[in-house]
C-alpha cells in the first residue's frame, strides 16, 4: 500500500502546499482522502481525475474547504471537459456532502452532482472500496466529520481528519502502520473540540501502537520543531512531518 501526499497544509494552501489531499494505492486502485483547495492541480501527477476506467475513489473527512474545495472543479473537468465521463466517480463522506459542494459550486440543485459523481454517506462498520476496507469514527470536530481507516493487504493507514482529541481515533487506529494525524496546534491554551497538537497527536498515536506517526495540518503560524518536540514527547516511534510529494510505501 502506497501513500502519497499531495497537500497537506493547515487550514490554508500555502505556495507550493495546497490544502489536504491523501492518495492512497493498492493494486492499481486509488483512494483520495479529501480534495482541498488548490490540489487538484498537483493531484494531475499522481493519478487521471478525468479517467473514466473506475480506477479511483473519492473520500471526503469533512466539508470545509480546505479538505473539499476542489470537488467543485473536479465536477467540471468530468463534466465539462473534452474527456466527458459518462461513470460516476465514487464521492463517499459526511452525510452534508452534496450540500456542501453544491454550495462552494453555487448549484441551484444538488442533485446536478449525481451527473458527474456517485455520491454515497460513511457507514457503520466496514466498507469496501476497490481492494480497499474503509473504517470510520466520528471525529469532534464543528461541523460532521471523520476519521478513516484504509486497509488492504494485511496494512493500514489511519487518517485523523480534522479533530479534537478523542478515544474514539485511538480505538479506530489501533495497530496502524501509519498513524496520519493532525497536529494544528501547540501548547495547552487551545479551543477545544477543534484540532490536536502535536503531543495529542504522540498520545493518540502511543495508544494505538501505531507504526509510524506522520503529521500533517500543520499550520504556518506555529513553528513545526516545536509541534515535532511535542510529539515526541508523547510517542517513542519514528515521527515524520508530511511534505507535498512524499510517498511512503507499507
């Protein structure tokens, strides 16, 4: 299972670091974990979002923009461009999602998404996706949100999404390969039920036994050594931060 980091910065693209966006790759079957503002351009390097051969997934962790903008052009470009697909692509998240992207669209009718993409909600328990089984824990979060757990081949991925801390993440990541949380903030004097710091992210991460903790979101207005350091504190196994283009293999 490979994983790709297409954007991964916090809350807002920066230059060369668009908003989040995941992919995830097993047996010539890609997962994109969330679309947000400014990677569908670079989401191009790594696999066709026009591709009509049912060859990718869409996966959405929650519908704010900087995690779902760019289904509004990916809407276009199947819909509108010279490559006009006639299948569905897969469009899996929160319950809001047609709602949500409709609006950021400026759609009259939700529905006209049912043209381009085939949009479906999170379920209990597990889902099949290609060669893939999605797992799902609600997230604490403002608005409904997730975090997702992809497995296929006897490995795993865990993707915080947006969240505060909760033992529901830890359940849900328990002896993941890769733990890929969120760590938008620093220190203790922070909003609750938002985002997690670095040393949530350490904990969450030590009480799933994860493999390797990876984090991503982070935000321009902290300094990243310290998020690391804080992390660190919390989590004996290997830490990265995540960087457009890296990809990690499992």
């Amino acid at each position: 299972m490979k994983l790709t980091v297409v954007g991964c910065s916090g809350s807002y693209p920066t230059p060369g670091n668009p908003g989040s966006c995941y992919v995830i790759e097993q047996d010539g079957f890609r997962l994109v974990l969330d679309l947000g503002n400014g990677s569908l351009g670079p989401l191009q390097d790594v696999l066709d979002p026009e591709s009509g051969d049912g060859s990718f997934a869409v996966l959405l962790s929650h519908c704010h923009v900087d995690h779902c903008a760019d289904v509004a052009p990916l809407y276009v470009m199947r819909h509108y461009g010279p490559a006009r697909q006639a299948v569905r692509l897969p469009l899996i998240g929160p319950s809001d999602v047609a709602a949500r992207i409709s609006a950021i669209y400026g759609m009259t009718d939700p529905a006209d998404l049912d043209l381009v993409f085939d949009v479906r909600s999170f379920e209990p328990g597990a889902m099949a996706v290609g060669p893939f089984t999605i797992q799902v824990a609600r997230a604490v979060h403002p608005v409904e949100a997730y975090s997702i757990r992809v497995s296929a081949g006897g490995r795993s991925i865990t993707y915080s999404g947006d969240t505060g801390p909760n033992a529901a993440l830890a359940t849900l990541a328990a002896g993941t390969d890769i733990a890929l949380f969120e760590a938008s903030f620093v220190g203790d004097a922070n909003p609750v039920d938002l985002h997690m710091t670095g040393a949530d992210a350490g904990r969450a991460a030590t009480a799933a036994d994860a493999g390797l903790l990876l984090l991503t979101h982070l935000v321009t207005w902290n300094d990243d050594d310290v998020v690391l350091r804080e992390a660190s504190a919390e989590f004996s196994g290997p830490i990265e931060r995540a960087r457009p283009g890296m990809t990690i293999t499992v």
